[in-house]
C-alpha cells in the first residue's frame, strides 16, 4: 500500500524524447503501461510536462536532455540505466523546416537521432523495442543520388557537413530539404540498424506520419511553407489533418508485444497521403512534394 497514486515500481521504462505534441501524447499513451522518462530540450517546459503527466496518474520524470550533444544523450542514458532495462523508446524530437536552416535541422533529425539510436542500443534487452518518428516527407520526393546516400548513411562521421555541404549548392541547401532528406536518412538507419537490435533480441522501427495537428503542424500552415502543405493536404484521401493519438495508437502498438514479428519497417501513418502522391513509388516525382512535416 503506497499513499503515491503515481508510484509503479513493477512497470517496465519506457524514454519518450521530445516533450512536444506527439511526445506528451505518446508519453501519456505508454504510461498506461510503462513509468516514463520523458526527455527533451526545454528544462523549463519539462517541469510542465512532468506536473501534467503526473496529474494524469503517470509514473513519469521529465529530464532535460539535448539530442544533438553526446554528453547529455549519455548523460540521459545512465540516468535511464540506473532505473532498469529499457523496455521501450519512442523518439519523437524533431525540427520541423520553419524551425531552423540547413544544419540545424539535420542536426536535430538525423545526427541527434543517430546519438541517442547508439546510445539506446546500449540499454535494449530482450523484448526491447524502438520506435523512431519519422515524416512521410521522407518518401514523397525522389531517393537522393547515391553519393548523397552515402553521406546521409554516415550521420556520426565528423567530417558529415563538409561531405554533404559540397554535394548541394547553397541555393539548394533550403530546411526543407534538410526536412525531407533527414527523415529519409532516419528510415533508412532503422533499417539498417535491424540486425544490431535483433542480436539483442531486441526490435527498431520508423513511423512516418502525414500531417498531424499538432503545435508544430499548426507552425507549419502559418509559415513558408503554407502553400506546399497545402498543396499536399489537398492530395489526403483521408481529408483531414490527423489527430496526435492516432499517432500515439500506432506507436503504442509498435512498441508492444502485439507486434513482436515486426522490425526493419516503416509504418506510413498518413493518411493515405503517400499512396496517394506517388501511386507507382518506382515513377519518378513532379512538383515539390516533399515538404510536410
Ligand atoms: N506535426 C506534424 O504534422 C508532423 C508530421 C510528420 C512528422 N512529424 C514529426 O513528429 C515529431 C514530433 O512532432 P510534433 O508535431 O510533436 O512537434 P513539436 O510539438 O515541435 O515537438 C518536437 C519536440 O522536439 C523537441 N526537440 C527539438 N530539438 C531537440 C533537441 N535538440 N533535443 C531534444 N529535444 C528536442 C522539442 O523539445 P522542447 O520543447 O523541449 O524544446 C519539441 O518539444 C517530429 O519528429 C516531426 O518531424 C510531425
């Protein structure tokens, strides 16, 4: 008998990076069934979400924790250590392209995913599984040439800005295809990632949403890039936005024992929206459909 409604000793940890609109939903969604360690770049913003995450009866801590500095993502590994083994990793942080330039957003979608990937892989056991949030900008352009591949497939290589800056022209180097080029990149280090996890008995996963109401998908109708969203939206099959717990619902089940044959893949959870874009994904693209979050 315990006086602390929130205390769930028993439950396995669940880290949720990004304490955004789909990380709190996601976070509220595997706390049903998990104590959560929600990690994200605001200290003040994370008091917040601890205190509200908490209110709705979750076992939570929210800790501060940059994706893009390897002494923080190691930091908040051994924080996650010293609580036991990691049942489950939802990676939601991300920068949308109206959030910052060229590197920064490669910065935050690729490399920071790519630190706190390694250092996760650290911490999976046996039943572990990783779920990645990925865009379905991703796949709605054309895969880039294969010596940009090569770049992108190699996030941690220190020299990875210079590699990359000299295969695009500045006029070139927009946070919009910073945007799209990072979530291709992320899907394609799931799957190559695959075996690393399954030698732990262990699983890795993308989950590639279409636009999702979300603060940030609100930011992205207001911004720039307005009118190739709303291009793309007019393109749903399913003519809304969706809702951040249709995103919560499928990464929940990803992450859980339903879904236990499944790893290596990416799950479009938009809407129809890339079916729809690229009937023939073999037919090369027209027009820059590249560009929702
Ligand atoms: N909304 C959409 O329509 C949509 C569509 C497709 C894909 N997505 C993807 O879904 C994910 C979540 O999007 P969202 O709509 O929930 O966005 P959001 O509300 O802006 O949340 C993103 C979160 O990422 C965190 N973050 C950013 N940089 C970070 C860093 N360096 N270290 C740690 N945390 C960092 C931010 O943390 P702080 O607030 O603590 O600074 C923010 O809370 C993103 O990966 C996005 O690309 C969104």
């Amino acid at each position: 008998m315990t006086t602390n409604p929130n205390a769930r000793p028993g439950q396995p940890t669940a880290l949720v990076i990004g304490g955004g609109g789909m990380g709190m939903s996601t976070a509220r969604r595997l706390g049903q069934s998990h104590r959560i360690v929600l990690a994200s770049r605001s200290a003040k913003a994370n008091e917040e979400r601890e205190a509200a995450l908490r209110e709705d009866g979750v076992d939570a801590v929210a800790v501060e924790c940059d994706v893009t500095d390897p002494a923080s993502v190691a930091g908040l590994a051994e924080f996650v250590a010293e609580r036991g083994p990691l049942r489950t990793l939802a990676h939601v942080a991300g920068l949308s392209p109206s959030m910052d330039d060229w590197h920064g957003i490669f910065s935050v979608n690729l490399i920071g995913t790519a630190l706190m990937e390694s250092a996760c892989l650290g911490l999976a056991a046996p039943g572990s599984a990783a779920v990645f949030v990925s865009s379905s900008a991703g796949h709605l352009a054309d895969p880039p040439a294969q010596e940009v591949t090569e770049v992108l497939d190699d996030p941690l290589a220190p020299d990875f800005f210079s590699r990359l800056d000299r295969l695009f022209t500045p006029e070139e180097q927009t946070p919009l295809q910073a945007y799209r080029l990072s979530k291709f990149a992320l899907n394609r280090m799931c799957r190559r990632q695959v075996s690393a996890w399954g030698a732990k008995g262990a699983r890795i996963v993308s989950v590639s949403p279409g636009p999702i109401a979300t603060p940030m998908g609100a930011r992205e109708l207001d911004g720039p890039n307005r009118e190739v969203k709303l291009a793309l939206m007019r393109r749903l099959p399913i003519a809304r936005e969706g809702t951040m717990v249709e995103t919560a619902d499928a990464i929940e089940f990803l992450a859980s024992d339903r879904a236990s044959y499944i790893t290596g893949i990416d799950l479009l959870v938009d809407g129809g929206l890339v079916a729809a874009t690229r009937p023939d994904p073999t037919s090369r693209v027209h027009g820059a459909y590249g560009a929702s979050e």
